[in-house]
C-alpha cells in the first residue's frame, strides 16, 4: 500500500528532478508564465491524492508533465468558452490567462508541432526568460526561478545581494513579460547571439549552484550539476560555432570531473590540494580539454574559454605541487579583460598567494577588498582566503578571527563543517 509519506518522498524527488521540466513543457502549452506555474502546481497537489490512491506512477515526470498540460489546455478552452458567450464582457475584462495569443502567436496545439528547431523545452524556456526587454540580472534571476527551480536565497546568494532585493528583482521581471504581452516562442535564428551570453551566464549559474550548494547539508546537488551540463549539450548541437558555448560546456566537464573526489566517505569537504587525482573522470578531462583547445582557436578567447582553460590547468597538474600557478594569474588577469567580476579577482587573489606565497597573497587580498568590499561584504570565500593565508604564515590568532568571520557568513553546511574543523585545528595548536 502506498503511504502518504511514500507520496511525499516521490513528490519532493519529482519537485527536485522534474520541476524545470513539467514547467517548461507546460509553457509551451499554456503561452504564459503565470497560468504555467499555477497549472504545474496544480499537477503536484493532485499527485498528492491521486497517487496515494492509485500508487505512484512508474514516470513520476511525465505524469506531472501531462496533468499541467492537460489543466493548461483546460483553463484555454474554458477561456475560448467565455470569450464565446460574453464576448462583449470578456473582451472589456482581464483575460489574462489568454495573453500571449492575440498578437498574432500561435495557439497552444499549433505551438506543439511548430516549436521544434531548439529540442529542449527548457532550453526554449531559457531562451524566452531571457528576451532583451528585460535588464539582463533580471533574465538570469529568471531562468533560475522558473526554469532551475532555485529559491530566492539561492540565487540572491549568487549574485551576492539580499533576498529582498532579488525577490524584486523577480516579480518586475515577470510583470514586464505580462504587460510587453512577450510570447512563448523560439527566437528566430538573428535573434539567438544576443541572447546567448544571458543563456550561458544561466547556465553556468546552475552548474555553480550544483557544484557546490550555497544551502544545505550537502556539498553537490548532481541534478542541478546534470540539468546544466545537458543544456549545455543541447545548445552546443543547436549552435555549433559558438565558442563560448564549447567553452562552457568543456568547463563544466573538467570541474565536474572531480565530483567523486570533492568529499570523504563522511561526506566532508576535501579540497583541491588533499584530492585523489587517480580517481578523477579522465575521459571527461579529456573531452573538455580537446574543447578548450579547439575554442581557443581562431581570435580572443571569451571569458567561458578562458576559465575552462584555468581548469584544464588544474587537471593536466600531476599534483598540486606541480599546478603552473604563474600561468593560472596570467589566466586570470586575461580573465578580467574579458569579466571584471569581483569574485574572479577574488580567484586571481588565490593564485597569487600560491604563486607568490601568503604574504603576498594578503597584500593582493587587502588590495581587492578595498576595490570590492561591499560587493563580497557577504561572501565567505573572502574571510575565509584571508583565513588561510594568515594560518600559512602561522599567525593563529589572527587566523581564527577570520574563520569565526566567513562562519558567520556560510550557509552549505558541509564548507561549514570544514571551516569549523580548520577553527578548531587552530585553537588547539
């Protein structure tokens, strides 16, 4: 017999896998973001008693997947019903639920068998969430919303602001594709270039995410890291010339090569330096590292390009001891040409305190944060580099005061777990 508590466990399985998917899938039936949401939703509160009645279908998705489309076409013929007896009423009225088809848009069962030159509903959700009408923090807030599933904390964690303000962020961006009357539909092939840097910036936001969770008990989330790297693929047969698109996806390769690495058998953090080696996915190394090697072919490397060539650095090194750590600036200071990013300077930071050993780690480091301290205010990396360059020079006081810092700031609990190990390390020595 199936259980509630059986139900709750698929659900929470299915939200967690299948989210993007049913969502993406229901747009593209539904023609607006909102009726889409609220017919998914639907989906999932009547999985609730039907499956506990019926068990709990072999295809959790698709299940879910048709529910949402079905409830979509449902509220447009109720919609096309009304409009039909109380013309005069509806048209004066809010038909919100319809917008998105006057404008001259295919209906929903025409969209069905039209919409087929990307071959990735999420992927063509992505590229709708990212339409230049909007300011380009709101598309990639929304790609990670609607199409990744990430709470708000999640992505206001990436893009180092508060909750409030990327909650904002989010609703502006959705009410401007309501009132623009922006449909559901695949750009035209002109129109792709000048979405695709949101897109990969997407993209890549995802893979991060996944690699490593800013939230939580565990370190990795793989089904962020899989959906990324699987969207990846997809816009790398839908543009094959793109090279920031080869870039990326070699990217995501290599550093997720090390997954089986990055924690112990108790699930605690290993880093960089302490990893096997031997047990990294070479086949994947390679791949990405013929990628990097043919992007960076034929003109100025973009930024994609050039970190993946940073973490083809990292995996071609024998050992740590062994990392050309000069190179690995020199990469990152062509890194910010391209990306003047403030957590990039926060990486060239680390490379130099290798390179040029902690002292002048510390004084890059003091430089940066002059420059960018309110932008990593709320950072953890930042106390926590400062903490471990202080514990190489064996200035323990100093150290721990850092580490009780970047404490206060981490919310993955397996860094926060390693952070407190290193803390603890320094108070007893």
């Amino acid at each position: 017999m199936t259980t509630a508590e059986d139900v709750n466990r698929a659900l929470a399985d299915a939200h967690r896998r299948e989210w993007a998917q049913v969502l993406a899938a229901t747009v593209r039936v539904a023609g607006d973001l909102d009726l889409a949401q609220e017919c998914a939703q639907d989906a999932y509160l009547s999985a609730l008693e039907t499956w506990q009645r019926d068990g709990i279908p072999r295809n959790p998705g698709a299940w879910l997947t048709t529910a949402a489309r079905r409830k979509a076409l449902d509220s447009h013929r109720r919609a096309a019903a009304l409009r039909a007896r109380f013309p005069l009423l509806i048209e004066s009225g809010d038909n919100s639920h319809s917008r998105g088809y006057g404008d001259g848009s295919p209906s929903p069962e025409t969209q069905l068998t039209e919409m087929d030159e990307i071959p990735d509903d999420r992927l063509r959700l992505v590229f709708t969430c990212c339409h230049p009408a909007l300011a380009r923090e709101a598309q990639v807030a929304l790609t990670l919303r609607l199409v990744c599933g990430l709470t708000t904390e999640q992505i206001a964690h990436a893009f180092l602001v508060s909750e409030s303000t990327m909650a904002a962020r989010v609703t502006r961006a959705k009410k401007k594709i309501s009132a623009a009357r922006i449909p559901y539909r695949v750009p035209d092939a002109h129109e792709l270039p000048e979405r695709l840097d949101a897109v990969l910036t997407a993209v890549h936001l995802v893979f991060t995410a996944g690699h490593t969770a800013p939230t939580g008990d565990a370190l990795v989330r793989p089904d962020l890291v899989d959906r990324a790297i699987e969207l990846c693929r997809v816009l790398a047969v839908l543009m094959p010339d793109e090279r920031e698109v080869r870039g990326l996806l070699a990217l995501m390769l290599i550093t997720d090569a090390r997954r089986a690495t990055r924690v112990d058998d108790a699930g605690q953090l290993v880093l960089l330096e302490d990893q096997d080696r031997s047990r990294w996915d070479r086949p994947a190394i390679e791949q990405g590292r013929a990628m990097v090697l043919d992007a960076l072919r034929g003109g100025r490397p973009g930024r994609f390009v050039i970190q993946a060539a940073i973490a083809a650095l990292h995996a071609e090194a024998p050992t740590f001891a062994d990392t050309d750590w000069g190179l690995a600036v020199e990469l990152y200071d062509l890194l910010l040409t391209v990306w003047p990013s403030p957590v990039v300077a926060l990486n060239r930071v680390v490379a130099v305190g290798f390179r040029s050993g902690p002292e002048a780690g510390l004084v890059a480091l003091d430089e940066l944060e002059e420059e960018a301290g309110r932008t990593l205010s709320a950072y953890h990396y930042l106390p926590a580099t400062r903490a471990d360059f202080l514990r190489r020079l064996g200035r323990d006081e100093a150290s721990a005061a850092s580490y009780r810092q970047a404490l206060a700031l981490v919310e993955n609990d397996a860094e926060r777990a390693f952070l407190e190990r290193r803390l603890a390390a320094l108070l007893k020595s």
